[in-house]
C-alpha cells in the first residue's frame, strides 16, 4: 500500500522585504485535498546534517483560513517561517512546507552589516568581507547567512573565517548567494542584505537605501576585463531605459523610481536584477538582487 502524504505549501504577500510597521501574510494552502485543514507556522531555528530545526510560534493557530498575518512588522519577525496542516482525530499531519524567509529592516537598527567590496552584486572567485559594526565597536555581533544551498548558517561554519564580528571569504562562489544580516548574543537579528553572486556581469547599486531627492548612480561592470565597448543597455521592471550608456544616473529620486534594475552588454550579457527600494528621509530599506 502506498500512502501519499499531503504537502503544504507556504507563500508570502506581498513581499519577502519589509519595513517596520508594514503587513504581511504567509498563506499555506494544501494542494491535491479536500478542506478541514487546521493550520500552524514554524521558525526555522537551525539548519545542520541532521536536518532543519523549527520552532513553532506561540499564536500560530489560526484555525482553517490558512493564513497568518502581521499587521504591523517588527525586526523580531525577520526569520525564515514553514507551515504544517493537520485535521482529523488523531490528528493527520502534511509534510512541512517549503521554507519562505521574511526580512524587516528597522528604521534605526543598532549595528549595520559592512559589506567591502561595498554592493549587493559581486563577481565569482573574489573575495569578500562582511563586518557587523555598532556604536560601541563591541564584539557582540556574529554575521548569520541564510542560503539556498545551505539553509540558514553561521559564517565561521562555511568557507569563510571569523575575527570578532568580521566575516571574510577568500573566494566566493555563486551558492554564496543569499542573506546575510547581523545576530545578537541574545538571538535578535538586524540589517538583513541580500548579496548576489554571478559570473561574467554585475550591476553596481549602492548597500544602503535610496532616500527621495537623493541621486542613484547605476554602473554596469564586467569581470576579468573590461570590454573595448564597455557601454551597456539599463532595464527596469523588464523595460528599456536607457540605452548604450557607462552609467545611468539619476539626479532626483522619487517613489516612481522604485522596482527591479538590471544591466545587458551586447557580447558580456546581462547582470542578475536588483530590487532597489526608495524611501523617506526617516526609513530604512534594503535591496534585493534577486537572480
């Protein structure tokens, strides 16, 4: 006999990326069932060779809707989150569901993650350091990674080395790819960045947020050598903007200005895509490349 066991499946909506005080949903839905499913949401605590550990959340059941809402974000609710359905006495349990990270940038965070080269977007076999700083220039701080390939780590557990609150690797690699942020002693994460790694071209975008009014210098730069025409098309939201140009700038940067860039070279190819998030004078955002 053969038993297949339902699976859940976890979305996040609107976004992954948020801000403090912004909402949002996770929806776990089982797929190929009938209804009667009582839902709950997990934390991913640990990833290790004996598989991932979760911890549910204290105000996880909510009943048959399936969806699981913060109406106002706080740093504490960055974390990667799963869901499992159960119905039935004695109750009949889904598999877990695929993991969703969600990520909340506070508005004044204690310690910010430097990242040197100082982008988002950098090129296989360089090397790369990442350092978490505060005020106070303590040692408190432990730089934490959550990728594809490795789940959620410690960055003295990977091909990197440690010193203090400075994590360095020698040479990078496209499963790098990922989060990165800031822990505490105590377990509370801050300043999450989403660091792409890629092959051939990169789009240089700042780490920090772009306020209103400021101005956003886009670069389109090559690995190994630069091309004899190092000019590049610029896309947003899959759109030309600008075409055959060194750099796009933009002088003035409004709301409208928000979305995904990305550059394309005519013999090196194209760049991954950054999410580039525009904000007041009083918030912080990050960005996202996103492969």
């Amino acid at each position: 006999i053969l038993i297949s066991v339902p699976r859940a499946v976890l979305s996040v909506s609107p976004q992954k990326w948020l801000a403090e005080g912004d909402s949002v949903t996770l929806i776990c839905k089982v797929y190929s069932s009938s209804t009667g499913w009582t839902f709950s949401w997990y934390t991913l605590t640990a990833s290790s060779d004996y598989g991932n550990q979760y911890q549910l959340l204290s105000d996880s059941s909510r009943g048959a809707g399936g969806n699981y809402t913060v109406s106002s974000a706080a740093v504490k609710h960055t974390g990667v989150y799963v869901c499992r359905a159960e119905r039935g006495e004695p109750a009949y349990k889904t598999s877990y569901s695929n993991k969703q990270p969600v990520w909340v940038t506070g508005v004044s965070p204690p310690v910010s993650l430097i990242i040197s080269p100082s982008r988002t977007q950098h090129f296989t076999s360089v090397s790369l350091s990442l350092s978490c700083e505060d005020q106070s220039n303590s040692d408190r701080w432990r730089v934490r990674s959550y990728t594809d390939h490795s789940g959620m780590e410690d960055c003295s557990s990977r091909w990197a080395s440690q010193t203090g609150s400075t994590c360095t690797f020698s040479s990078i690699i496209t499963s790098d790819t990922g989060v990165y942020w800031c822990q505490s002693e105590s377990g509370e994460n801050y300043h999450p960045v989403n660091i792409t790694v890629h092959y051939g071209v990169i789009l240089e975008s700042p780490v920090h947020p772009v306020t209103e009014g400021d101005t956003l210098t886009l670069r389109c730069l090559y690995q190994h050598s630069t091309p004899q025409n190092p000019r590049a098309d610029f896309y947003k939201d899959g759109s030309l903007i600008q075409n055959q140009t060194t750099e796009m700038i933009i002088s003035t940067v409004s709301k409208s200005h928000q979305g995904f860039y990305y550059c394309k070279h005519s013999e090196r190819g194209e760049s991954p895509k950054s999410w580039i998030s525009v904000t007041g004078e009083s918030q912080l955002l990050a960005f996202l490349p996103v492969s």
